[in-house]
C-alpha cells in the first residue's frame, strides 16, 4: 500500500549552526542549500543531501513515540522507492528556476494540523512552505526542525487518521 502520509520530496544538507538559528531560518537555509545541491550534476551529493532530509525511525519515534512503529515499515518502502528516483527528482526540484522567496507558515496555526498537534511535542517546530522561483512556485510539504536537523513531510495532517486506522487494524 502506498504509504499516504510521509513522502519525501527533497532533503537537505547537515546544518551549520543551529543554536544561533530560529528555526524558521533553519528551514529557509536548508531549503536554499538543497535546491542548490539539486541544481548542480553531482548525484552523490543529491543523494546525501537527500538522505540528510528523509525522516528516519528515530525521527517518527520523536514525533509520534511508540505509534511509530506501526506506520514505520511502510515509510520506510516509500523511502526506498523515493531514493531510487534521484534524476526524476532533481528535474521537478530545478523545473521552476532559482528561488526568488521561500514563505514559511507556522503549521501550529492551521486548523488542518490540530490533530498532529495533539501528538506531537510541543516544542517541535514544524512549518509548511510555499517557495516562489524565476518560473513559477511550489509548496513541498511540511518541514520539521528535530535536534537542529530539518526533515519533510507531505500529508503530516493526516497521520493520526492513519495511525487510528492501523490500531483498529491490529485489534
């Protein structure tokens, strides 16, 4: 089954310093940087930056505890189909031309995230961004910012729908 919740669009490089960061510069500095790994024709840098952004399962343990493991194993397949698209990747990420302005909104704000919210650990920022380039503009999905690193998700909002699902499957 296609894992609904967590696909990953893009990555992003190991941070510089975080601690004198707002998170919200965090996530417009690794953005930045990754498009511009993604902008250049070296693959193996493309797929570290990428690996540095994917959610992992210590990442899915941070933000949903003990429920992780029940949405980990399809996560993980997703990921591994998403690695195995690098060029497919880096034409979408480079079609729009260089980023003139990247928007980010504080998720905590949308009513579409409250259930999330209820989940996840407060002090776990987590942002949607929508980013303006030469040629058009893009929204990729959530970023969260975990022990100063950053990662992506598209359709965080609905995990504890599927995470309510897969618990009633198990009873």
């Amino acid at each position: 089954m296609r894992y609904f919740c967590l696909s990953v669009l893009c990555g992003a490089l190991l941070l510089a310093s975080a601690a004198d960061k707002s998170p919200e510069e965090i996530v417009k500095a690794e953005i930045t940087q990754f498009y511009a790994v993604f902008a250049g024709n070296d693959a193996e840098a493309q797929k570290k930056a990428l690996d540095a952004m994917l959610p992992d399962e210590k990442t899915l343990e941070k933000l949903f505890g003990a429920d992780a493991k029940l949405i980990w194993p399809d996560v993980e397949k997703y990921l591994k189909e998403t690695r195995s698209h690098l060029k497919e990747l880096r034409e979408e990420l480079t079609k729009h031309g260089a980023i003139k302005k990247i928007k980010l909104t504080d998720c905590r704000t949308l009513d579409e995230y409250k259930n999330v919210f209820k989940m996840i650990p407060k002090d776990i920022p987590v942002f949607d961004e929508y980013i303006e380039f030469e040629n058009g503009a893009a929204g990729n999905g959530s970023y969260v910012v975990i022990d100063g690193k950053v990662k992506i998700f598209q359709g965080l909002d609905q995990t504890p729908e599927e995470l309510a699902k897969r618990k009633a499957e198990k009873k």
